[in-house]
C-alpha cells in the first residue's frame, strides 16, 4: 500500500517528480492540480481555489486506489492534518528546493504570471513524511526519496 503526496514551491518540479516516483513504485500518478473544481482552475488567483473541495478529491483519490502518488503544490500542516484525517496511511514527501533551484525553472516554464505563495509549514518529525533536496538531476531525486521511504537512514533533510 503507498498513498504518498509530493509537496514542493512552485518551479521545483513536483509533478516531474511524483510522476517519476510512481513510476519508480508502479502506482498510479495523479497531478494534484486536475482534482481542483473546473471553476477554480480556471482562475488564476490563490482565492479561486475552493481548498475543502480540493482536500475531499485527494481524500476519495486515495479511498479509491491504495496505490498512488499525487502532486501538490505547498501545504499547510492544517491541509496535510485534513488529508490524513481521511486517509491514515497517507505519507508526505516535501521537495525542498533552494532559489538557485527553483527560479530558472519558474522562469523558463511558466506561462502565467507568478502568484503569491501561500504559507507554509515544513514536515515535522511527528508527521509521516520526508523532506528532500531537490538539488540534483531527476533520478537521483527520485532515488532518494525511494531510499528515505524504505527506511535508508540520512537520506532526508530531517
């Protein structure tokens, strides 16, 4: 059983990341984005985003198919307490990634303007989950997120 949700800022490649983690795991990968409400992804505004409706996709996502792996942008450990409110096997996987990461890869891919980010709460020692680096190529990033899940020890920023 695996229920795992990639978190990262934005530019760090999150969807890249968890799309090649499931594949890594041979689940299922579900860009986080596509599980907003049609109006809500229509607006690019942080306000247009109906956050409780978001939280109940993720949450029947993971009821249906115990094998998956769902991108996200950052969350709140409020959003991440809701979602393992409904689902308690549910692990967390926050990229961590530095301005000299995440800055060219915003600028080169983004097709809308920038918005605010949210706040933020890092993992905690008392939550299921690991926060990465993401400072090297794809599969090493991949790797060791696998290696940090399995148990390997100071594999995670933790």
């Amino acid at each position: 059983m695996t229920r795992i949700v990639v978190t990262g800022p934005p530019g760090s490649g999150v969807s890249l990341v968890a799309a090649a983690l499931a594949a890594r795991l041979r689940s299922r990968s579900v860009d986080g984005d596509e599980l907003h409400p049609p109006l809500s992804r229509r607006h690019a505004r942080p306000d247009g985003v109906d956050r409780e409706a978001w939280l109940r996709a993720v949450a029947l996502v993971f009821t249906k198919d115990a094998t998956v792996v769902i991108s996200s942008g950052l969350l709140t450990r409020l959003d991440r307490d809701r979602i393992r409110e409904s689902v308690r096997d549910v692990v967390f996987v926050e990229l961590v990634a530095g301005a000299a990461t995440a800055e060219p890869r915003k600028r080169r891919w983004r097709r809308e303007p920038a918005t605010p980010p949210r706040p933020v709460d890092p993992l905690t020692a008392d939550e299921a989950g690991v926060r990465i680096a993401d400072d090297a190529d794809l599969g090493s990033v991949v790797e060791r997120i696998h290696a940090a899940l399995a148990g390997a020890p100071a594999q995670s920023l933790r």
